[in-house]
C-alpha cells in the first residue's frame, strides 16, 4: 500500500483504500461528520424548533458563507439538495414551444441530459447536441463546437463547467458571453466547480449556475447550490414546488421563498457548510487557493505520471485540467466491449488492490479517470499504474 498523505488523518477514509474517485462522491472531513451528528441529535431532540422556528436563520449564515466563498449576491442562492434538482427546476421552468431547441454538449452528465430531454419533450421541443471531439486540442475548439451547434431555433444551452467522464474544464465563461449575446439563455452545470475552481458571481454571470459542495468543498451528502440571475429567476421554480409561492417571508426574495424549503428534509449538510468551509481552509497556510493549486498540481503531476507508464498522450491541454484527469488506458484495455457502470477492471482494481477508481468510454476510447484532493498523494497514482500492469 503506498503511504497516506499527511492531511488524510482528517477524512475516515477506511485506512486500507487508494481513493482516486473523489470525483463521483466527495469525501467528508471527520470533523464535519461529527457536527451533522451534533446538529441531527438536536434536530431529534426538539424537531419543531429546529425545523420550523430557527431553521430560516441557521439557513441564512450558511447562505452568507456561501456568497462569501463565491463572490456572490446571497439574494441570488438558494439551496437544494444535488446539481440534478437544480438541473431539473431551470430546464422545467423554461417555457419552451414547439420546434425550440435546447443545446447540450456530447460530454454533459446523462442524469442531466434526461432533464432537459424530458423538460423537451412535453414540449414539442428537442435536444441537439454539440460534438466536443475528444481528445481535444483547445477550449477554443470547445466553443466551435458548441457555436457550430446553434440554430436559429435555440433557445437555451445547458454547459458543463467541469465535463464528469472526460474531466475537462470548459471554457464555460467565453461559451456563456457568446451565446447569451445571441439571445440563448445557458445554465452552467457546475457540479464539480466550487472548490475545484475559482468562482466570482461578481464577474461571472450566466442565466442559472448550479454547482455541489458534496464534491470538492466536502460537505455532507446532499448539499448544493442553485445561483440566478436577477433577470433569469421570475418564472423559476423548484423541482419540488411547497409552500414558498404564496408564503412570502420578510427580508427574502420570492425566489428565496420557492427553493428554501421543498418539504420535510434534513437540512444538517447545509448547516455545516460554514465550518466545512473554514475547515479545509485552514488545511493549508494559503487557505482554499492553495487547496485547490494543490490539487491541480497532484493532478498534473498524476496525469504525466499514468501517461508515461500507459504510453500514451494526454487528450487535453494541462490548461484544461482541474483536479481531476481522464487518460486512455493502454492499448491491451482498448479492446474489450464492455459496457455498463462498473468495468471488469475497476472491479478487480478495487476488490485486489484495494483501489478506487472509475473507467469510461468517451466516444470510442476506454479511459480511467483519477481525482486529487488533500487526503490523496503521488504515490497513490503509481501503486494504480503498478496494479493495472499486473492485470
Ligand atoms: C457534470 C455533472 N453534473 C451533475 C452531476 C450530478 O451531481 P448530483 O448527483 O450531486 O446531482 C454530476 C455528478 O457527478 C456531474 O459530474
């Protein structure tokens, strides 16, 4: 087993796992796992209070810190539970007629995709999809594909700021200026940004822009954002639709009152997103800009690492990587034809070697992808390149 990294005593990783997939579900910090505790014994203990009378305050500071994280309005950030939810609240609140077009990308996440196909279809509206060739060789051939793909039928584009299989870190704010100039509402898809990238809402100001803190900031399970634009957010509705549209509270925005509470949930992972916040920012001496330098480095550096050892070329440019890199696997892993969620090989990466780590086919290349964080270091990414040579 390679050795931990220093800041792996922070996380309950179980001590005998490689974890490469911070990517698809984050890792908590112990310290945030023992706060949600804390906060679920009280909520149990007095659940009316907690729920009902204190709930909107509690709510408001971990709002305010999120605004401060991200240079945002906090009028203009709501809470829901996963990228998905939000997802489906914009792409079902567009009024679309029929014909209209929705643009997404080949490399968009497919739980997302199925929104906006079913936000579509009831409306006699279709999805068109731009090809981003992968492996690709600039963000600007990024946004000719994107261009490429518009009609004068196209109304609204959901982009990824991070691709998920792929781990590419789109143009997102050139594509978001080129389109919206021609009239087309983009929603960003988000979900691995806050903490993987810097954010400035102040700068940076799409229609709609949802993003996790389940992922790379570490909150608890269940904890992320939806941001809208002044002008975007009047016909904007939740996925799940409760007492906000004819409840208004003093010193909130209807659009606060719609997505603040969608019924009976437990809140916890948002009450701790504060502290999660300043927990991992005080990991490092330069705080959250040099957690995330950090995690680009290890990632860089896994990414050089595995092509040499796989003898192949990256399929990005480094300036595309956040803290994630995809890489084809070898030429001997490129014939199989498998296909489904878990590969043979992830399987037994795992259950031999104890190694977390996902496979995928973009287009028609077989990859891994590998995922940085704190608690990962270097050698983790070569016991990966020595256990997949004894496959
Ligand atoms: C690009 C992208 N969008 C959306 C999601 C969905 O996130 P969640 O399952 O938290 O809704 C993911 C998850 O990995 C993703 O990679």
């Amino acid at each position: 087993m390679p050795p931990h990294s220093p800041h792996r005593r922070h996380w309950t990783l179980a001590p005998d796992l490689v974890f490469l997939n911070h990517g698809s579900f984050g890792a908590c910090p112990a310290r945030i796992l023992e706060l949600q505790h804390e906060l679920r014994r009280e909520m149990e203990a007095s659940p009316v209070q907690f729920l009902y009378r204190r709930y909107d305050q509690r709510m408001q500071e971990s709002r305010l810190a999120l605004a401060g994280f991200l240079n945002a309005n906090p009028q203009d950030l709501v809470p829901v539970t996963n990228s998905t939810t939000a997802v489906n609240a914009v792409a079902r609140s567009w009024p679309l007629q029929p014909g209209d077009e929705i643009l997404t990308t080949n490399l968009d996440y497919n739980a997302c995709r199925n929104a906006l196909i079913g936000a579509a279809g009831g409306a006699g509206a279709r999805v068109v999809v731009a090809e981003i060739p992968f492996p690709v060789v600039s963000p600007e051939a990024v946004v000719a594909a994107v261009l490429d793909a518009i009609t004068p039928r196209t109304r609204f584009a959901m982009i990824d700021h991070v691709t998920s299989g792929s781990a590419l870190v789109l143009p997102a704010e050139e594509i978001v200026r080129e389109l919206e100039s021609r009239g087309i509402r983009v929603l960003v898809d988000g979900a691995h940004a806050p903490g993987m990238l810097p954010l400035d809402f102040a700068a940076f100001q799409p229609s709609w822009y949802c993003g996790n803190l389940h992922k790379w900031t570490c909150a608890p399970k269940g904890c992320a954002f939806l941001w809208a634009r002044e002008d975007a957010r009047q016909d904007l509705q939740p996925a799940v639709i409760s007492h906000g549209n004819n409840s208004p509270r003093p010193g909130f925005t209807p659009f606060q009152d719609r997505f603040d509470w969608s019924g009976t949930y437990d809140p916890t992972p948002w009450l701790c997103f504060g502290e999660t916040l300043r927990l991992l920012d005080g990991m490092l001496p330069g705080g959250w800009a040099a957690v995330r330098a950090h995690n680009f480095q290890l990632a860089r550096e896994a990414r050089a690492l595995l092509c040499g050892e796989f003898g192949v070329h990256p399929p990005c440019p480094a300036e595309m990587l956040g803290s994630m890199a995809t890489i084809p696997l070898p030429a001997r892993f490129q014939h199989s034809d498998h296909h489904g969620p878990f590969a043979p090989e992830q399987l037994r990466l795992h259950d031999e070697f104890r190694i977390e780590v996902p496979f995928m086919r973009i287009g028609g290349l077989r990859c891994l992808r590998v995922s940085a964080h704190l608690h990962n270091r270097r050698e983790e990414y070569q016991y990966l390149a020595d256990a997949l040579d004894r496959l």
